[in-house]
C-alpha cells in the first residue's frame, strides 16, 4: 500500500503549482505571443457565437473571461482554450430562447455542476460509447444546422425558425425580401475570411530561406493575418456600419440550435471554469478546437497562455463595449459561417468505405436524424443505431463452421466460436447447428447452404454430395456426420440464455451423435456444467481418440438411405 | 432455382390441408378427449381473464371461441391453445380501462394487424434480442402484480389502484375494511385450488401395477380433477352464492395492469386469430402456456382439438351465460391468483448463480423496474440493461496480453484479441497498450498490473523485474520488449473506432519499436492497410525471423536506467 501524498494529491488538483516552479522568461514571451494571438480568434468568435446563443455581445466576452484564469490554474494541456464554442451556443439558444440572459447565466453554473459532478464520479467512460462515426455525423450535422441558421442573417431575411427544415422552408418563402446590402456585405466578409484563410496556408519560405530574416517575417506576418481575419472582418465591418449609420434595428439577435460533447478528461477544470464563470455573466462554455488549434500554431508553452488572453478579453470589455451596436449582423452570420464550415467531414465517408463500411449506417443514421429531428435527439438516436449494429453482430457470432472429412479422423462438423457469447445469437446458433442433425438435410447443408470446407479431396462423402446436387445418388457407404466438435479455446464466456441454448442444442444431437468439447477453460466447462449432463471435455490431442470412440458406437451409416 | 410450388405454398399457409388428409378415429377421440380437458381449464379461466381486463365474463367466452377454430385451420403445434392470457388481460385492461368492451374488441382487432404484418415482415427475429433473465424478471414481475392487483378481491376490499405499489399501499389504506365472508370464499378456493392441483401429482401407480385396470383409472381421475379444478371451484361458488343471494353489487370488476410476448413464430396464426375474434367481441388472445401443458398433458393429437374446445365453449356461452351473474369475485380472484403464482420463477436465480452470475443484473434489473414504475416499461428497462452489458463487456474486450520471454525468441508483449472489435473497448485497448510503451512503467506494468505471464523461468529479466518490486535494482542488461505481436487468427473484424484506436496505438509504438500482426485475414490485412503506413505483417512460422529482424534494429538497452 502506498501512503497518501498530500503533497502530490494538491500538485494533481492544482497542475499549476507544478508547471509555475519552472516559468520562465522564454516560457511566458511564447505564452504572451500565443495569448495574444488566440484573443483574436476568441473575442470575436465569442461576440458572434453569444448572438448566435441570442444574446448581446458582452455575454460572448464575459463567458471568454474566466475560462483563461480558471483553466490556467486546474488544466494541464497548455493548448486548450476554454470559452462560448459554436455548438454550445446553438444549444444554449435552444434551451433559453425567449429568455432573459439570468437563464443562459444559470445554465452555465448549472452545466458546472453537472460536469464537475461527473468528473468527481469519473463518468469520462461514457464517451468511450460514443462512436466516431457517429460524432462525425453529429458534428457534420451540427455545423450544417448552424450555418443554415445563419442564412438568414447572410441575405438580411427576418423570421422565425426553430429546426433545420424550418429554416430552409422559410428561406425559400422570404426569398424575395433579400436585402441586397446584407447580403453584399456577407459575401464580402466571407470572401475576406476564406481568402485571409488561406494567407496561411502560403508558403513563401523555401528550404535555404529559412535563415534569411526578410522572408521569414513575411511569413509569420501572413499567418499572423490568417489568424486575426475573424477580428479584422468584424472592426472593418463594424466602422464601416458606423459612418453609414444603417441597420438601426437590432443588429444582433440571430437564431439557431446545437450541442458540443464534453469528451475531455478534463471536465473537472471545465466544470469550475462554467460555476465560476457563472458568477461574471458567462453563458455556457466549453473547449474550443479551432482556438486550441490556433494556440498550438503559435507556439504555447504553458496554460499561463490563458491569462493573457483573458487579460485582452478584459481590455476589449472595458474599452470597446459601447461600439459593439455597430457591428452588423451579417459581418457575426459571416464569422459564424466560416467558422463551422470546417467541421463538415466528407473525407470521413471515403475512408470508411474503404476500411469499414457498414460504419456508414451510424454515420448517416446520425446525420440524417440530427438534421430531421434535432440534433440532440440525432445524438441519442446515433447511438442507439450504433446499439442495435453490435446487436446485430451479436446475432450472428462468427462460428467458422467447417464439415471435417479427412482420412486421418472420423467425419465430423467443427465450430469454432469466439469471444463472449451472449442471447442476440443465442438461436441463430442453435437453430443453424441443430439444421445439422436432421438427417435428410445434413450433408446437403454442410456441403452448400453452410458454405463447408470438405478437408480431402479424395473423400467418398464429398464426392457423392456434390454429385447427389445434379440428379445422381450413389450407394457408397459413407458415415453421416453426427459428431459436432466445438473448440473452446477462444470462447470466454457465455450467457445464460446462450447457454440454454447449447442445452437444447446438445439434447437433440445427443439422439443420435455427441457433441464434443474440445479445449474448454475452466469456467466454461463450469457453465457447461451446469447445463449439460456429463458433457463430453477433451484436449485437442485426445480428439482423435474421443473421435474414433463417438464414432464407433454412433454412426449411422448413411449410404443406406438416399440423400 | 426451385420452381414455385403452389401447392406447397397452399399447404404451408394452411396446415390443417396436411394433416387432415390422415385424420383417423383414433387421433379423433385422443383430440377429443384432450379438447374437453383444455376447455375445462380454459372455460373458467377466460371468465377470470375477462374479469382481470375488467370486462363480464362472457367475452372471455367469446375471446376463447374463435382462437380455436382458426388455430386449427392455420397452426401446426397440437398442443398450442389461444384464448386469454393473464398477461394479455392485464394489458388489455391497462389500455382500455375506464373504457367500454368495444374498445378492447377494437384493439383485438387492430392487434392482430399489428401481428400479421409482423408475422409478414418476418419480425419474429426481434425476440432474440430479449434474454432469458429479462423474461424470467418480466414473468415473475407481471405474475405478482397480477397476484397483487387481486389481494383486493380476495380481502373484499374496494379502491381504485393502478400500479403494484398503488395496491398495496391501498390494501394497508384499507385493511380494516376486510369483508371476512370474502376472505373465507377465497382462501377456500385457493386451498381447494391448490389441495386439487397436488391430486395431479399423486402417484399412485406402481411398476407393477401398470397393467391393472382399477389403479389406472383411479390415478386418471385424480389428474382429470387436478385439471378441471377451475370449473370445480367457480361452479361451486357460483352455486353458493345463488343460494345466499349476497355480493350483489357488481362482483366482477377487477383491476390490474400487464403484458405478454408474443414470441411463437406462428405470429400470423395468432394474428388472424385476433383479427376474426374482433368480430366475435373477443378481448385480445394469446397462446397460454399453462393450457398448452394440459393439452400436452392430455394427449392431444392434431389441431384439431381446438375445435372440441371451442365447441365446448359455445355450449357453455349459449347455456350458462344467465349464472354468471352469480361467480362470486373472489372466487375468480382465487383463480387467478393460483393460475399466475407458478409464473414466479426463483429457480432462476439458483441457476444464474451457479452458471453465469452477470445475468442477475438483467434479471433483478427487470424484475425491480417491472414492479416499480409497471411492466411494460420494465421489460423495455431490461433489454436496455441488457444492451448496456454488451457495451459494457465490449468496452473490455478479452486481449489475453502477454510478456512472452523465453529463450527461443526475442522478448516481446504478445496479445491475442478475439471476434469483432468495435468502438466501446477501443479507448481501454489503446491505453492499456499505450501505457506499455511508457519506457519506466513497461516492465512494472507487464508483471505486476497486467498480470502478465512470463514463460520462461530462467529469464533474466523476469527475474529482474520479480526482485524489483521489492526494492532491489540490478544492472543486468536485458531488452526491453519494445516489440508488440499482435495474433490475430481470430479477429473477425474491426470498426472505425477501433480502427482509429489502433492508427494511434501504432504510432506511438513506432517511435521506439514495432507492432507486428500474425496471421492476420485478408478482411483485416485490408483494414489495417487503409489506416497503418506499412503494416508488418507474418505468419506463425515467420514470426521468429521478423522478431529478430526487428529487435536487432530497434531495442533498446533497458539495464541503463534502473527499472
């Protein structure tokens, strides 16, 4: 046993006490850099997401603000960047829609609860559940449910919506009422946006330019761009809405629905992060991808990034608030739209029809469901279609049936289950293997319904089935196979209502064979035990022996009836 | 390709065409016999029944009419009687409660639409999907509340309830209110009930005494008692009653809540029977075990039984029907009562601890949620519990994980996964195999966590590794089995999930050693190829030479840091 470390217990609560001994100079100009650069994703990403939640902008910046300090003390991944994400928002405006921001307040310390609750608990296990597919199709799924809620913010259309169809349906029905300066300004703004995008991308650093000063400095001020495009569109856009004094009306409430995961192990830090912020006005929060993407790029070192940027956030809160009216509805619908489009996964469908494409079906499943009815229930019907496909495996365990006739052994039928086996195949099993003991059907089956591999070429058996499936019947006389040997090496358990099964399986060859237990582990031989009178054990080096005993007392001798 | 036979598929949609061509004398009076012996049993059960789904007794009558003439027509088990069940009464009282006959008749009807398609669709499979445990909990959950619902009948008490534990708070509600002439009538009943029940089961024919004519006809009339001990006790509390002219007020209206299965693969035998019944009143029917087993019992011959049956009930509607007046309440109470309480099954529960004791979660899951919150949702509680430990059994997939070091080969971890590997076991098999490529917890994990087997006495490393867990540090230069041979003879296949697992699980083994799959199946090997760069794939009898090849490249001397 070992003793109880107080010390390392506080170490392991508070991670900062352990990265903060070692902080140093480079450490923080790294931090600062990537602070600095992560608060341009964030604050405006979190003014556009808080409107995507309906609610003012400041809700976006005041959710922003905690999550830096919070998580730079209790987290341990220096990339992770905590505030309003776009999928969080959507739900959040599900949930308190028609209500006063008190609500998205008290959700969020309410999510806290629930999430710190559940890391206390250690319930992280549940996501194992979740398949990828079917996060791919939900997220997918959301990010197209977004975007569609932000077309009507894109063409300047005013109506309500709730769900993806609705929204679709009224776009159709209002498209006359476009407002063609809306919509110039979005197309504008996501044409910026894509464009100032893929400034990153370019690579104007060859190999034997990476020493020479000029070049590099280009490149870093290009990324740097591409990074700070999301702040860049929303001031442009916002100056510009100022001198022209248009779009009186309130610029900001836009609509939507949506869900994020909370997959982290580090829903404890997440936790504290919503019940703290809670107290400074946040809505919902959660980790962000893009933003911890972007915080990785640009060098982080330690979580003390977050305080930096939290320490921005704070500037923006204090100084810029009162111009935040100005910012157009279609300069955030632009944001927004840019911001989700990535999360759209083609490529996954490609790669899962080449390694495993009965995965599409939760894929779609989910895809289609959080379109049709929701994205929260698509979620839930997801994995209840992930459920049913291991059901459905389940009721058809593999067997590897083969019909074993070769001149070494005495002819018998040989399975060869694997795994855990459970109700779901409980009867496919039994009533394929007791197929076998009607004797009409028996070769019949072995040699083509059941697909057999025959062992020897020169067998009189084999070669009168496959003959007796034209019109022919000959009278050789060969054994009937009504010995079945199960090898139980791989089995590792079976359930009850399986192994009633076996029971009722076992009862039926016993008539006129034996069943054999070839290779059985200890605690199945006990299930077996218990289910079967003196069943027949043996290990792969007696069958030969146990084969000839079976077959010299039961045999029948087939050639006597025609097949 | 077989031509369509039409004839045969006329003979398979109507059985009786098959074998009422051979019906002779003798099959006739065994059919006979065995028909008046079902219909005594049937006849005062479907009056309970009625009762139980809160209707008069008379369409339990007509509920039991049309079951046997259909079956006869269109099933092809002898033994199988259709008329009311208790379940299907509690169910039926469930919905239509409050309510008049006609709408039990309607949902008769539409029932047996749902069945027939059903039966059309070939859904039968679904039940596969219900384990024994959960229909065991769900049976001796449903016979108590049935029992339970009737504990007023049987004290004479009147309240309205609605759930199991709705009834017994109101019978402790109400306790003071017991009518004692009612509690004498039942208890009578249920000792005669009972004390004839037990006459079936006396032995009073000994070997020797098989051919002698008094015994044999002495034994037949205590099971002919034991049989018709329903009909017994209802006709003579009816009498009584009619004598005493007391329980005036309505003594039929009985309350209760239930459900059954319709598990028989001759769903479209009952579908129809339900569909005609509709337009004889019927209340919807079922196949009954417990006549199934006198019918069996009774030696009965063909289908043809039911007609007996169901002529013996047309009598008994066209000349009884004015005395039902009189069947005193807790009589039927009695009847039901007795009938359900064999449907407890405690048996079970010895038998799950002895062979698979996991299946008493299932079990006491759908037992407990039955009672608690009514049956239906219970029995759906237990296959979703049922789900839950197919996940939860997946999420630990068998590895069968070894440290293999002996001195025919380089020491290397060996596991050897088994069936289909899916998404809620890829997060444990990753970091279980992670965790051994952390360089300081290798060989700690390998003996002492994982419980690894080492083959080879005189290893050195186990050795090492044996005396390190004390305290003690050698020097000894061993290799550190930076090598991870993965046998897959027996993956089946593997999901994207798992798939991605196992993409990271290489690549961080491919910073310091290698993953070598063995005997991998060309559905895998092509799997593998979509996710791996350059998989190492060998045979069994090649796996010495690539281990050495890849030991000689790539291990590392773990004897220079202390372990």
């Amino acid at each position: 046993m070992k003793k109880l470390d107080l010390k390392r217990v506080i170490v392991g609560l508070f991670p900062i006490l352990q990265w903060s001994v070692s902080y140093d100079s480079g450490t923080a100009v790294g931090d600062l850099i990537a602070g600095i650069t992560v608060a341009l994703t964030l604050i405006p990403q979190s003014i556009a997401y808080a409107s995507l939640a309906g609610f003012e902008p400041q809700y976006g910046l005041y959710a922003s603000l905690c999550g830096g300090f919070i998580y730079a003390i209790l987290g341990t991944c220096p990339q992770i960047n905590i505030g309003p994400t776009a999928l969080l928002s959507l739900l959040t405006f599900t949930y308190t829609s028609g209500t006063n921001p008190d609500f998205a307040v008290l959700l969020c310390f309410m999510a806290g609860i629930v999430q710190l609750l559940a890391g206390v608990a250690q319930l992280g296990f549940l996501v194992d559940f979740v398949s990828l597919p079917v996060v791919s199709g939900f997220t997918s799924a959301a990010a197209i449910t977004i975007a569609s809620s932000q077309i009507k913010g894109l063409l300047g259309l005013k109506f309500n919506s709730e769900s993806f169809v609705d929204t679709w349906r009224g776009v159709f029905q209002h498209i006359q009422d476009t407002r063609l300066p809306d919509t110039f300004l979005s197309l504008t703004c996501c044409i910026v946006l894509l464009g100032m995008k893929a400034l990153k991308d370019i690579h104007i650093i060859t190999a034997q330019d990476g020493k020479r000063r000029g070049p590099v400095l280009l490149q870093k001020c290009l990324w740097f761009a591409g990074v700070g495009r999301n702040a860049v569109v929303v001031v442009l856009a916002a100056v510009l809405a100022y001198f022209l004094h248009r779009d009186k009306n309130d610029p900001l409430i836009l609509t939507a629905r949506g869900r994020t995961l909370d997959a982290t192990q580090e829903i404890v830090a997440l936790g504290v992060s919503n019940i703290f912020g809670a107290f400074f006005l946040s809505i919902p929060v959660n980790g962000s991808f893009t933003r911890s993407a972007v915080s990785d790029a640009s060098g982080v070192r330690s979580p003390a990034a977050g305080f930096y940027t939290s320490i921005l956030v704070l500037l923006t809160l204090a100084l810029l608030t009162p111009y935040f009216y100005f910012i157009p509805r279609a300069a955030l619908a632009a944001v927004i739209v840019c911001a989700v489009l990535h999360m759209v996964d083609i490529a996954i469908v490609k790669q899962l029809w080449r390694s495993s494409r009965l995965d599409l079906i939760p894929l779609f499943g989910t895809f289609i469901c959080c379109l049709g009815v929701g994205i929260e229930v698509g979620l839930i019907c997801g994995v209840v279609v992930d459920m049913l496909l291991l059901l459905y495996y389940h009721s058809r365990p593999p067997l590897d049936l083969q019909f074993v006739n070769n001149n070494d052994l005495p002819p018998h039928f040989a399975i060869h289950p694997v795994g855990r086996l459970h109700f779901a195949g409980a009867e496919t099993v039994r009533s394929k293997l007791s197929a076998l003991t009607k004797p009409k059907d028996r070769i019949n089956n072995a040699l083509q319904t059941l697909k057999v591999v025959s062992t020897t070429p020169n067998s009189a058996l084999a070669t009168n089935c496959g003959r007796s499936e034209d019109n022919g019947v000959e009278s050789n006389t060969v054994k009937a196979p009504n010995i079945l040997v199960v090898y139980c090496d791989d089995v590792v358990r079976m359930d009850y209502t399986f192994l009633q099964s076996i029971k009722m399986l076992v009862a039926e060859w016993s008539k006129n064979g034996r069943v054999i237990w070839c290779n059985a582990k200890p605690l199945v031989k006990k299930q077996l035990d218990n289910v079967i009178q003196e069943p027949i054990y043996c290990e792969s080096n007696q069958l030969r022996m146990f084969l000839t005993d079976a077959s010299a007392v039961d045999v029948a001798v087939l050639g006597d009836t025609p097949l």
